[in-house]
C-alpha cells in the first residue's frame, strides 16, 4: 500500500526533529565534531569500507556524478573531492537544512538542496554513484525507506553503483531498533557486504599474520570490537 502525502509529511517532520541534536546538543555536537577520537575513529572505519568497495569498481571519483542522500553538512561530499570528483559532478539532499550553513561555509562549492519529499530533483539515471551514510537509520518507517530506496535506483544510471553505510537497526524515536539491511531494500540488485566494528580488528595491526593463517586471525577478530555498522556495495543497476 502506497503512503499517502500526509503520512509523508508527517514522517520528515519526525525526522527534522530528530535531527536538531546535530545543531543543538552538547554532547553529541562533543562526540562527533571538532577534535573527537571517537569520530576520527568511526570515520577512518568508513573511509576505508569505502575505498574497499568502491574501488572494485573504480581508481577514483574523477569524472563520476555523485549524489549523497542524507547529506548533512556534507562532509562526505568534501571528501569525494579529495578522491577526485569535480564539485559540478556532486550533490547531497537532506530533509533538514540544519547543517547546510556549516558546509557552506567550509566549502560554498558543494551543492546541498533541501527536499520536502522523497521524490530526488533529479532526471532519471543522472548519477554514476548514490551514496547513502547512516541515512536510512533515521527514516522511520519501512515503506518510507523503500520509497528513498527507488529513488535512488531510478536516478542512478545503468552500470551504476550504490554505497550503503549504516547500523544494522533503525534509530528513531518513532522506530527504534527496527532491523536494518539493504537487502531488504535493493535486494533485486548484486550486493556486496561486510560487516565493520567502530574500530580496526586486532588482525589488522598484526604484521606477521600472514604467516600465522586465518584461523589466529579469526581467534584475534573475536576477541576484538563486534561489528556495529554494514557497509556494502550495491549494483550495477542493470
């Protein structure tokens, strides 16, 4: 059954709310701004699934068309720069425009659009890449969710690729702790996942692992930081 505009409506004004912490609140503007270890941390986690995934399919973002869902201040769109992309070539959309004039202000290159639907200002199959970072977690309904999700293939062109960060529950007031997995979403497409904990696995600072073999890894891995986060790569549409 379709959602009717009204419940649509409602459904992002949750969301806007929800995501006045990010503008408002002292402790989470402490834990994942500024000079945050637990930030740096997540982040280079993210990072690297990124560079993991999409460079099986690409050496860098130079040429490619970008679009971020759920940009926030648009700190993945600045990043995509520095792998290459042009600013003509990226954009983010966001409900909330809360973090919009933080960007602006690091970068007034990066375009941010606010949206007040789940309709993408976009023609059909005009992004090489759509990424989606901890985005879905707030949206707080299932058939919401799906709606972003055909969005985002329907603006993405054929041969093109989706990157999914994000918990593997929901976190929203009106929906918390609903199960999360892109399969669920994008399941008529190939997917690529690996599940990834907020910091490195002991495995990967071992330099002579290699010579150890897998089962001392895997030993290691377990007795290290369980996965919190699924990333996965996500095409090519067809």
């Amino acid at each position: 059954m379709m959602m009717q505009t009204n419940d649509i409506a409602l459904q992002i004004i949750r969301i806007r709310e929800h995501t006045k912490d990010y503008t408002s609140d002292d402790e989470f503007i402490a834990q994942w701004t500024g000079l945050s270890a637990t930030d740096v941390a997540l982040r280079t986690q993210q990072q690297k699934s990124f560079v993991k995934l999409v460079g099986q399919v690409a050496k860098d973002l130079k040429g490619m068309r970008i679009l971020d869902v759920g940009c926030g201040d648009g700190r993945w769109l600045r990043w995509y720069m520095e792998l290459g992309a042009h600013a003509e070539d990226i954009a983010g959309v966001d409900v909330s425009n809360a973090r919009f004039d933080v960007g602006r202000a690091i970068n007034p290159l990066v375009s941010m659009i606010q949206i007040d639907d789940v309709t993408l200002p976009f023609a059909d199959g005009h992004f090489d890449l759509v990424t989606q970072w901890v985005c879905f977690m707030c949206i707080p309904s299932f058939d919401m969710r799906q709606m972003v999700a055909n969005e985002m293939v329907r603006v993405l062109r054929p041969g093109g690729y989706i990157f999914w960060w994000d918990l593997p529950q929901t976190y929203t007031p009106s929906a918390p702790s609903e199960k999360l997995h892109p399969v669920d979403y994008f399941g008529r497409l190939h997917i690529t996942e690996i599940r990834v904990s907020a910091a490195p696995l002991p495995s990967e600072g071992v330099r002579l692992l290699k010579g150890l073999g897998p089962v001392v890894g895997r030993i290691l891995d377990f007795l290290g930081h369980r996965p919190s986060h699924i990333a996965a790569l996500i095409g090519p549409k067809l």
